[in-house]
C-alpha cells in the first residue's frame, strides 16, 4: 500500500472517529451533568474504596459496593429530603411573599412613618427633588414581585420535576459503582487514547483529584457549617422558612469572597429597614464571624497542603461556570481552572523550554 494511500485511509478514519465521537456526545447529552457529578465523586472517594479494598482484604466490587452505598447514605438520601423540605417551605415563602407584597404593606413601608420612609423623605428634601410616591412604589412593585415570581417559580421548576432529579441520581449512582469497578481499566484506556506521556497525564488526573476533594469535601462541610449556623442567626432573628434560607446559604458557601453574605447582608439590611438596628447589627456581626472562621481557619486546616488557587480567580471561573451551566457551575467551575492552569504549568516545563 502507498504512502498516498495509508495518508487517505487516516484521514477517512480521522473524519469517521470524530463523526462517531459527535454522536456520542448528542446521544448522551441528556446524561451530562449525571456523568460529570459522578466523576467528580468517585474521584472524591477513591481513595476511601482503595483504602477498603487494601485494609479488610475484599474484592474490588465488594468495596465499590460499600463506598456507593455509604454515598447514597451520606449524599443522595440527605439531598432528597432537603429538596422535599425546600419544595414546601418555597411554596410558603412565595405566599407570604406575595401577601407582603400587598399594594397597602408596601405603601406602608416604603413611605410610612418607618425608617425607611423617613429616609427617603429626608432624602428627596436634602437633594430638593419631589418624589412621585405612586409612580416610585409602582415600579418598586412591580419589580420585586416580578423577580420574585421568576426566583421561586425557577426553584419549584427544578423541585417539582421530580421524577428526571430521581433519574438522574439513579444514573449517576450507576456511574459512580461503574467507575469504582472499573476505575483502573478506564485509566489505563483513557492514557492510552491521549497523545501525551503518562507522566502529564497523571499530573493532570491528581490535580482533577485534589480539586474534586477541596471542592466536594473541605467546601462542602465548610457550606454547611456556614448555612446551619447563619440558619440559626436567621430563625433567632424572627425570619421564617429557616430550611429553605440554609440550604441555599450551604450552596451560596461555595462562591468565594461573596459566600452567605448574599444572603445575610440583605437579611441585616432588612431588620435595620424595619427599625431592629439591634438585631441587625448582631446578626451582621454573628454571620461575619462564622464566616471568617470558616474561611480563614476551617478551611486552611482542612485542606492543608492540598491544591491552592487565587480566590479572585476562582471566583471569575465559578460567575462563568453558572453562567453556562447554571447552578452546577459552582462545582464545574474550579475543576474547568485547575485543568487549565495545570495545562498551563505542563507547557511552561515540559514544551516552553524547546521554544527557547
């Protein structure tokens, strides 16, 4: 065969392996964020099923049996009562919400004889401008119902479509046990489909490794902490739907710099609106404290000498990452940096130095 021929008959392949590769990806498109979770989990506990395996002496699917199971205990059940628990106290709040939002509470409050209406009186005396009270408060209104109604519409959406979410984690259950199973054969495939040496390719994986671990675990318990706590500053504070408020504020945890305070610096500002400047000054400072412990002495401790990345950073990737994929960007987004910047320090000893 000539060397013109063997040159067609790869590129024939090439066009037909890239053609098979797109129709899997549409064909498991569905699957995505099931598959990228279960990686990233099973990349979390594999040390713990080697650990098994090695310690008790058992096979590798009777480890992987154990480490799955001790997942859906720790993970998959405690997530679906929290989403059960959320789907009725997001209902709640919305009522409420939408009877607080009556035309005679927001006249009050907005341009009552509370702080808030005495601010914006002495305000539009300072600046020596006449407010329209009726057109302000109609487009207040209209505003905040609206983006209410978006928020809590959005979240019954994911809440009541229950049957995809149990879906989903029953896939994403099976890819993690597959993934335990046949871990070691994935690799060794994986390494040899990529072009470049071993040694960079295992660098690649312990850094994804690392990553998953700070992401899943040192944040996750640090989230928790976190929103349980600043839960507990809420329900002492007199604000309701308290499950709801601490569950979004153990996910909002994972966000850099900006974390619960999302949350608990809107929820101060609001007891200072309504005349508690004493409460809100104490659940200010309370939220602040558990926050800088957290991120300054839990976290550090926890994750020890592991992977490190600029805050700042980190935070640019997690904004980018939901605003591709959404709520599960808090999770692809750190992995998507790490990756890169390891592609980064792989160029800069191993291919930079040929260029020089």
């Amino acid at each position: 065969m000539t060397q013109g021929s063997d040159r067609l008959n790869l590129k024939i392949f090439s066009f037909a392996f890239l053609g098979v590769i797109i129709i899997n990806l549409y064909v498991f498109k569905g699957m995505f964020h099931s598959f990228a979770f279960a990686s990233i989990t099973a990349g979390t506990f594999y040390p713990l099923h080697q650990y098994i395996k090695r310690r008790f002496k058992v096979s590798n699917e009777l480890s992987a049996f154990i480490v799955t199971l001790l997942i859906i205990v720790l993970l998959v059940i405690p997530v679906i009562f929290i989403i059960l628990q959320i789907s009725g106290e997001t209902v709640g709040l919305y009522s409420n919400l939408r009877a607080g939002l009556s035309v005679t509470k927001v006249k009050q409050f907005l341009f009552g004889e509370g702080p808030v209406g005495s601010f914006l009186i002495s305000i539009s005396e300072v600046v020596g401008i006449d407010l329209d009270l009726n057109e302000l408060y109609g487009s207040i209104l209209s505003k905040v119902q609206s983006y209410s109604g978006k928020i809590f519409g959005t979240v019954n959406h994911w809440v009541s479509d229950t049957i995809s979410f149990l879906f989903n984690f029953l896939i994403m259950i099976l890819a993690i046990f597959t993934l335990f199973v046949e871990g070691d054969r994935l690799k060794a495939f994986a390494f040899k489909l990529s072009p470049l040496p071993d040694d960079q390719e295992q660098k690649i994986l312990e850094k994804f490794a690392q990553m998953n671990y700070v992401t899943l675990i040192c944040n996750g318990l640090g989230g928790i902490i976190q929103g349980l706590l600043a839960g507990v500053g809420l329900w002492l504070a007199g604000f309701e739907s308290i499950f709801l408020w601490s569950a979004v504020m153990v996910i909002l945890a994972f966000i850099p710099l900006l974390g619960i305070s999302i949350i608990t610096i809107p929820a101060a500002i609001y007891l200072f609106a309504i005349g508690e400047q004493v409460s809100g000054t104490v659940f200010f400072l309370y939220t602040s404290v558990i926050a800088l412990l957290v991120e300054n002495w839990f976290k550090p401790i926890f994750m020890g000498k592991r992977i490190k990345v600029n805050t700042l950073l980190l935070l640019f990737y997690i904004i980018a990452g939901m605003g591709t994929f959404g709520m599960a960007g808090i999770f692809y987004g750190p992995l998507i940096c790490i990756i890169f910047l390891t592609m980064v320090e792989i160029f800069q000893e191993y291919y930079l130095p040929r260029f020089s």
